[in-house]
C-alpha cells in the first residue's frame, strides 16, 4: 500500500532536469533550485551527455549529474535518471526555466493525500525583460481561451487544487511507486512523452492533479523555432493517439483540419472572383458592387467574414487568456501568431494522418533539436 507523505520522515525528494548543450539556461535553473524553501531532502539530478557544458556546472553546484547514455528523446534521458536514483516523490522540470523558491513546497505539499498520484501547474514565459516581444505574443497565444486544441501551458483551475488529465513535463511532481508501475515514459517518444506516461497513469487508476498557483516561468522560443516545435507537437499527439487510442481528441483533429479549410477558403476565394468577373489588377476590389449578385459573391466574399470571425475569436482568446504577457500589444499580435501555429500544428497532424493511411509506415517522429 502506498505510504502517504505525511507519514515519511520528511519525504525525499528529487529534481530530473534533461538537458543538451544548453548550460547558460541551465545555470539559471539550478540557481533557483537551489534556494528552494523546502526544508526536507532534495536531490536535483540533470541528466545529458558525458561532456556537456551543463555538466561542470552541475557538478560546481554539488548537484547529481547522469550520463544519458547516448539517448535520444527526453523520455529515454528521463527514464535513465528515474531508474538510477531512490526518493518518494518526482519533480520534472527544463533546463530553460525560471524556477520560484516555492515551487518544490507547493507541489510536494500535495502528497499528504492518498489519492494524489500526480501534480503539477501552470508555465508562463516570463512578462518582463526576460521574454523578447515575439516570445511574450507567443505566451499569450499559447494562453489563449477556445484556440488552443487543449494544451495546458496555462490551464489554472478555478479551485487550488483540481483534478487534471495531463500534466506538463516542465511543470510536473509523481509519487516514485506511480512511476515505477507504469515503467516511466514510453521508450523512444520524441514530444508527447509526457501526455502519454499520464494517460498511462491515469489508466492504472491513479488520479493527476493541478496547483493553480504552482507557477514555473518557461522561455517560448522564438517564431522560427516555436513553429517546428508546434509542428512537432501536432505529429506525435496523432502518432500517440493511434498508438493509445483512448487519447484521441475531437480537438487535434480540428486543428489537424485548418490547412486544409484555409487553401479551400482560398480556392473559394478564387473561383468566385474569376467566374464573378474580377480580373488582375483590380481582382481585390471586391466590394458589393464588383461581383454580381449569386453564388459569386457568396464564394468571393465567405472567405473574408470567416477570416474576419477567427481574427475577433482569437483576439477575444488572448485577451481572457490567462498568460502574464497580456497587454494591447501582444494581444493585437496573437491572431497572426495563433494562425501560423494553427498552420504548424496542422501540418503536423496531416503528415500523421498520410504516414498511417496513405504511407503505411508511421516512422521516426521528426526532433526539433539537432542530437548529432
């Protein structure tokens, strides 16, 4: 039976951060682990390549540093560093983050009940001058209310404490006995780890919870990155959904749609301009008078209100978000960045879809990070 934390003689702890040449973020990290206002037993564990620039630091701080022995995902690198240390509880977190000295406690604090399995909590990209303009637009798309296909960067809960399906693997703590029961992450998973360890949690009948104010502060990537990573995002949830079907969602499939509903908004632009009489240079003056009444100008001016729709839905979703980033700027800017993310996304479920029904060979899951 699974001893409650309020039984353990201050319940030991343990920090797994995976890391790759990334030592600057890093220093950062551990700098705010290592002022922790948790007073029970703390052992934070960076896991990545022998020679890393991570490693002396890691090492300077009197901080446990594992080889990954070769490893190519985070869930592998995890499932390394889980298999080689002894603690009660789990807390997983980046090596680009902005750690609060509280962040142990509120999580750890969880676990005096019994049915607490997992916790975690929201990430936001820092509001101040710790975020570029672009990464603080990001954080506030990400944020955004009815867009967001159900991510949880920054799902709060109305209560301090509410049940979750999915944690975020920055932002995340389990009871050691949970995770050796479902034998960690799933081996080779390249994104979507996280999601899939906690559907197998919560499948071995185990409950996951979030804390509404155990906040992690996260760096966003920039835009060029941020739409590989997004792209990323939307392959694996549909390669992890196929392979768990019980994770599949009306939600991705939606998103999975958007490419294909903007090139049939355009192409419906553009028939209904070229049957309708428009012709270059004035094809774009298209207003009442320019096409004639019926389905022309049904098909040339439809594209335009629905755009017009998703700009004032998107706007309205940044703007009753929840990210700290919010102010006019940043929401006057989440539309485009919603729709480029939306593409990203969308893009990655559709090759999914091609590699399990018209390839037959599902493949590697693409990286969004060099490991050669």
């Amino acid at each position: 039976m699974r001893e409650p934390a309020q039984n353990m003689p201050d319940p030991r702890v343990c920090v797994i951060i995976p890391t790759l040449r990334n030592a600057e973020e890093l220093e950062i990290a551990l700098d705010g682990l290592s002022k922790q206002t948790w007073g029970g037993p703390l052992e934070v564990v960076i896991v990545g390549p022998t020679g890393d620039p991570g490693q002396e630091i890691a090492v300077a701080k009197g901080m446990t540093w594992i080889d990954d022995q070769g490893s190519r995902t985070r869930a592998d690198a995890c499932n390394i560093a889980l298999h080689s240390i002894e603690c009660e509880l789990v807390l997983f977190t980046d090596d680009d983050v902005w750690v609060p000295e509280d962040w142990v406690e509120k999580l750890v604090r969880w676990f005096d009940r019994e049915d607490v399995a997992g916790v975690g909590g929201p990430n936001f990209a820092p509001p101040d001058e710790r975020s570029t303009f672009w990464q603080r637009v990001i954080d506030v798309t990400f944020c955004s209310k009815w867009v967001t296909a159900g991510t949880n960067y920054g799902n709060r809960g109305v209560e301090d404490l509410t049940p979750a399906e999915q944690l975020p693997g920055v932002n995340a703590a389990y009871r050691k006995s949970v995770l050796d029961e479902v034998q960690g992450f799933d081996t080779g998973a390249i994104g979507c780890e996280d999601a899939m360890m906690d559907y197998r949690i919560e499948l071995a009948g185990h409950q996951l919870w979030q804390d509404r104010d155990a906040i992690m502060w996260h760096r966003r990537r920039n835009p060029s990155r941020v739409r590989k990573q997004i792209r990323n995002y939307g392959l694996v949830r549909i390669l992890a959904s196929n392979l768990h079907p019980g994770m599949k969602s009306w939600s991705h499939t939606a998103v999975g749609l958007f490419p294909l509903l903007v090139l049939a908004a355009l192409t419906c632009f553009g028939f209904g301009a070229f049957n309708g009489g428009l012709a270059w240079p004035n094809v774009w003056d298209i207003s009442l008078e320019t096409v004639p009444m019926g389905l022309e100008r049904t098909m040339v001016h439809l594209p335009f209100s629905l755009a017009g729709l998703y700009v004032a839905i998107c706007w309205a979703g940044a703007a009753f978000g929840t990210s700290p980033s919010r102010s006019v700027s940043t929401i006057l800017m989440a539309p485009l960045m919603t729709f480029l993310l939306h593409w990203s996304y969308g893009m990655g479920v559709l090759t999914a879809w091609w590699r399990m029904y018209v390839s037959k060979n599902a493949g590697l899951q693409i990286d969004d990070k060099d490991r050669s």
